[in-house]
C-alpha cells in the first residue's frame, strides 16, 4: 500500500507541520522585544525567554527520541502539537516572569519531540541519494516559521497585543496537529519497530558509544547558540545600536531567516552532489564564514546603510540559520535507521544546550557594556566550532579507515 503513496507528499504534510510549530515555538524571539516592554524585562531577561524554550527542547530530546522510536511519527504529532499549544496558551495570559519561563520550558519540550519525530519519517520515506535534500526542505520549515513569526506576528503583536495573538496561533497549531495526525502515513518498513524499556536503554547506551556523533552535537551546541544569538538580538541591535525603526529591524531577522532557509535546501544538495554526502565539511565552511561576518557586525553604529546591513544579515542567516540539515544528516546518517530517532534526540538534547551559553550571556554583554563585545563574543564561539569540527573530521576518517 506504501509504495502507491508518494513520499514527497508526506514530507509535504511534515514540512507543513514543521513551519506552524516554529511559527509559534520561534516567535519568542522576534517577540521578545514587546515581551519585554510588557514584563519590564531586562536584556538578559530577555534572553532567557528562548533558552528556557530550548532547556526544554534539550531536556525532552532522549525521551522524545526513544519514544518516537517506539510508536513512530504519526502517533507523536498529535501529542507535541498538544502540549506545545497548551503551554503557549498559558504563556498569552501569565504576568509572572518565572511562570513564563516554566511555561516556556513546556513548550520547549514539545517543540524538543518534533525533530526526532519528523527525522524519523523523512529517513523511513527517503533513500540516502535524496536524502539530503529531503532533510534540508524539511527543515527550512523551521526557518520559514521563525521569518513568519518576524514578518507576521510581530508587527501583528504590535497592533493588537502579543497575548492576543499567541493566543490565537497556539489555536492553530493543535488544530492543524490533529489535520496532520490523520494525513501522515507510516512508511511500512517502520512499522514493528517497538522496543521495550531494556531495549530502550540499549539502543540509548548504543548510540552514546559513537564517539563521532557526540563530537557533531557539541559542535552543533556552539551553532545553536549563534544561531538564536542572531534570532534574539539582531532585532534589539539594529532598532538600538543601528537606529532602525522596529518594522525595518524586525525585517532583517525575515531576512535572516528566509536566507537560512535557502540555506537548508542548498548546504544540503552542495553536500550530496558535490561533496559525496561529506556534511562536516559544509558545517566547517558555515561556522567559519559566521565567525567572520559576526565580527563585521560588531564594527557598526548608527548610520551604517540598511542595504548593507541586509546583505551581511543575509549571509549570516544562510550560514548559522541553515546548518540544522546538515547537522541533522550527520546525526542520524552515523546509525542504524532504527535507531535514527535516538540519535536526533541525543544529538538535539547536546546541541540545544547552547542556548544557554548563547542569549543570556550576549544579553548580559550587552546590559554591561555594548553590542560589539557581544558579537565579538559570537564570534569566538564559532571559531571554536571550527576547530573542533576538524578534529571531528580528523576522527571520523581515522575510525573509517579503521574500518
């Protein structure tokens, strides 16, 4: 029955599912901004908005990933699209700083179950040779919901209310969850891939034993930190230091977001036509070039002209923004397929980790002394990247010699 079901459609129905969860799980950080004004948030308050999201994300990725292997795709999106929507929905009506942290953490944790969960049915519905570009579209949904939320929700938070339309969005998202639970089909090749709990542990301690997949997720932990370094303050950065109105910093982070996502797709091809599916030296090249332009960026004040600022922001959306595919094939590609949704969810748990060396340490930079230490600060994260990607490149070929 599978093989008369295409599996572009039900990448469709993933990618569709991926854009609406980060439509709202993203919108913490174009947001943050009149989060802030309402809480009387400090910078570093603020960047403690989307790192409480993703210590969440972080925190539910083994179990996310253990399960999903378990029950599959299908059954774990009506159950992320739930708790993600229910928690925003608390988020729209709360006053209390730690309570909005909480919540958030709640969300992060659905949000911590969708990779692992759509991971596994692009792996199941793909062969190796499309692979790539298949995990590449899937994942611009992220970057496509986050430039949704920069173009849509924000200037719509700032007409009628961010409670309000949080509120409305965390409507949406559980309503297409249940659309999209009933148009998924698990592919019949994954289906009787239950384990029981002691299986469980041993696919876990199986997948931790890969050295070369603990190496990627600690790089992706320095990326994922720049990355939402870049969501959550290139807003502040260009209304603040730059002297931008709100609509045209607010642009810069659609910008960002919609390069990130050409991003996914092309890193992804460039990785499968040209560099025989070698995904650690595309996200050498990301983390390098990041590094570069970050320090571009804390060079500039007032004045600096907006065209530019656009191209720069764009590259660096390209780069920091689009890595998740790449880093996503290099996760799941080191293990058996059955095991595909332990490893996302290992890998994702490390990765996401960064956050919490990312925003609220730029933010702290930034309350104490300026804008430009802060993306200096960036910048040595991804350089340090850059080095230990080579000692993991250094790595893999030495174990793949071996073997």
């Amino acid at each position: 029955m599978n093989r008369l079901i295409n599996p572009w459609r039900m990448l469709f129905v993933l990618l569709l599912l991926q854009i609406v969860v980060a439509l709202l799980g993203r919108s913490i950080s174009p947001l943050g901004v009149l989060i802030g004004e309402d809480l009387n948030l400090t910078k570093a308050q603020i960047g403690m908005l989307p790192a409480a999201f993703f210590v969440g994300q972080s925190f539910n990725s083994i179990p996310a990933g253990l399960i999903t292997d378990r029950v599959g795709t299908r059954k774990m999106i009506i159950g992320i699209t739930i708790l993600i929507g229910s928690s925003f929905i608390l988020v729209s009506v709360t006053n209390i700083f730690i309570i909005l942290l909480l919540l958030l953490f709640l969300g992060g944790a659905g949000y911590g179950a969708m990779h692992p969960a759509s991971n596994r049915g692009v792996l199941y519905w793909f062969n190796k040779e499309q692979l790539g570009l298949a995990m590449g579209i899937k994942q611009t949904g992220v970057t496509v919901g986050s430039a949704l939320s920069a173009l849509i929700l924000l200037p719509l938070s700032n007409e009628f209310g961010w409670r309000t339309i949080v509120l409305v969005t965390s409507i949406l998202l559980i309503a297409y969850g249940v659309m999209a639970s009933r148009l998924y089909v698990e592919p019949s090749n994954s289906i009787g891939n239950t384990k029981d709990i002691k299986n469980f542990m041993q696919s876990l301690l199986s997948v931790l034993k890969h050295k070369a997949l603990i190496l990627i997720s600690f790089c992706a932990m320095g990326l994922s930190a720049g990355q939402m370094m870049l969501n959550t303050y290139i807003v502040l950065f260009a209304y603040e230091k730059l002297g931008y109105t709100l609509f045209l910093a607010g642009l810069l982070l659609v910008i960002s977001e919609v390069f990130g996502s050409l991003g996914r797709i092309l890193w992804g091809m460039i990785s499968d036509k040209y560099l025989y599916s070698n995904r650690i030296i595309v996200l050498i090249t990301i983390s390098t070039v990041a590094g570069c332009l970050a320090i571009i960026l804390s060079l500039l004040g007032e004045g600096f002209p907006y065209v530019l600022i656009t191209l720069i922001v764009g590259v660096l959306g390209f780069c920091i923004s689009g890595f998740n595919g790449i880093w996503m094939n290099a996760a799941t590609e080191l293990v058996p397929k059955e095991q595909s949704g332990a490893s996302s969810g290992i890998s994702i748990m490390l990765g996401t980790m960064g956050v919490l060396i990312g925003p609220p340490i730029f933010g702290v930079i930034t309350d104490y002394s300026s804008y430009s230490l802060g993306w200096v600060y960036f910048s040595v994260i991804m350089f340090l990247v850059t080095i230990l990607l080579l000692f993991t490149r250094y790595g893999v070929e030495e174990e793949g010699t071996r073997t």
